[in-house]
C-alpha cells in the first residue's frame, strides 16, 4: 500500500521529512522499474511537465499551477499556459478554414483531386 512518506519523504520520529529532488527522482525510478518501465527518457520530469501542459490545457490559472506544483514565480505557468493558448488557438483556427473549404467546395470537387500526389512521387513509383 502505498501511504503518505512514499509520496512526500520518510518518516522520521513520528513526523514526515518531506523528500528532496534526488531522492524523489530515485524513488520514482524504483516504482517506474517496477512497474516495467525502465527507458532513458522516462523520468519524474517529464510526468511533471506532461501533468503541467494538461494543467495549461484543462485551463487552470497561473496561481493554481503555481499552488499544484511548488513554483514559487509565475513563469512556468505562464510559459505552460501560452503553449496550450497558441496550440488551442490554432486548432480552433484550422477548424474554421476546414469549414469555409467545405462550404466552398460542395458537390464541386472533381474525383482527380480528391488525393494529392506530388509529381517527383508519381515519376518515383512509376
């Protein structure tokens, strides 16, 4: 079972020593090793940064990604926060040129453009 010091730090005369960054990085390699995941690139990191752009994502404010995470400046938040805006800005975006080019394009598509090919592929595998 997993309780409170293995999350937080050890327990030490009845009271919980929080963890420092070295030992919370070797303690999420063990559990990651144990749970079969033992590749260079997987570390408490990038569970922090992936937990912080679905942070920016889900729209939560700088102050409660500064409270969730520990930052003490807002800058992190900010730079998590400015990503999801542009990445959702352009989705939204390129949601509605799709819809104009639908609306300018029914039942007037001839089938030969229904499929780009770009000619140095036609002559490749011709």
């Amino acid at each position: 079972m997993i309780g409170e010091e293995v999350l937080t730090g050890k327990r030490v005369g009845g009271k919980i020593v929080p963890m420092d960054k070295e030992g919370w990085a070797a303690k999420f390699k063990t559990y990651a090793i144990q749970a079969g995941i033992n590749q260079a690139k997987k570390n408490c990191h990038g569970v922090r940064k992936a937990r912080a752009e679905d942070a920016a994502y889900s729209g939560m404010t700088e102050s409660q990604m500064m409270a969730c995470f520990g930052w003490t400046d807002p800058k992190m938040a900010a730079h998590y926060i400015a990503q999801a805006n542009r990445a959702l800005l352009a989705q939204s975006g390129m949601a509605k040129l799709f819809q104009q080019d639908q609306k300018a394009n029914i039942g007037r598509r001839p089938p030969e453009n229904e499929r780009v090919t770009i000619l140095s592929n036609k002559l490749k595998f011709a």
